[in-house]
C-alpha cells in the first residue's frame, strides 16, 4: 500500500529528527544501515563517510534550544525512497538540506542507505 509506504518512511525520518535532537546514538545506528554514505558540504569542507561520524557529533552535540526540522517531501517507488528534511537552528544555529535515499530491508523495514546534505 503506497499511503502506508510513504507513512513508514516518515516514520523513520521523524526519528531521525527526533535521535538528532535527543542526541540518540541507538535510534540513529538503527536507522542508519552500516554501509550507508553520508555525504555533503560543511562550510568549506566536503565530508564523505560513514554514518558513524555524523551520530558521534549528534550525541556529543546538544542540538540547540532552536532547533526545528521537518520533513520536506518523501517519494517511493517499490522498495525504494527518496526524501527531503530541512534543519534550522542545529548545534551552532546552523541550518542543512538534507537529501535521503532509503531502502526496505528483507524484514521489510526502511532503513536509509544515504544521506546528501548542505549546511547553510
């Protein structure tokens, strides 16, 4: 069912919002599958990598008191996703486009393979 597709998927980005502002490393590791590429401009500085640096920096950082996401748009087609999140007001008040790719795993949960920011 699409609807209830495209529901699942904003489930797991609302707790990736949510983990990103609580600073929780487990949520973050849950929806984040190992081998997913987490990729973007920070400032000057092009990062590629693993999810594992971005989840170090989301429960050593606290988020911020303004801190506000929303998930922007969320697309699927079969077992595939695509999706936008917005963030105003992150650690240092700064604010990131983010770009999702997801995947329906064999258990048949959604689980983002990668992850293409820029930081305003």
């Amino acid at each position: 069912m699409k609807t209830q597709d495209k529901l699942d998927v904003m489930r797991v980005l609302n707790d990736y919002i949510k983990a990103t502002r609580d600073g929780d490393g487990d949520i973050l590791r849950r929806i984040f599958h190992p081998d997913a590429m987490v990729a973007g401009w920070f400032g000057s500085d092009l990062l590629m990598r693993n999810p594992e640096g971005f989840i170090a920096r989301a429960e050593s950082t606290d988020a911020g008191p303004d801190y506000q996401a929303c998930v922007a748009c969320v697309n699927v087609l079969g077992d595939t996703a695509t999706a936008m999140v917005t963030e105003d007001g992150l650690w240092e008040g700064w604010s990131f486009l983010n770009h999702f790719h997801l995947v329906r795993d064999k258990t048949g949960q959604w689980i983002i393979t990668a992850k293409l920011f820029q930081r305003d």
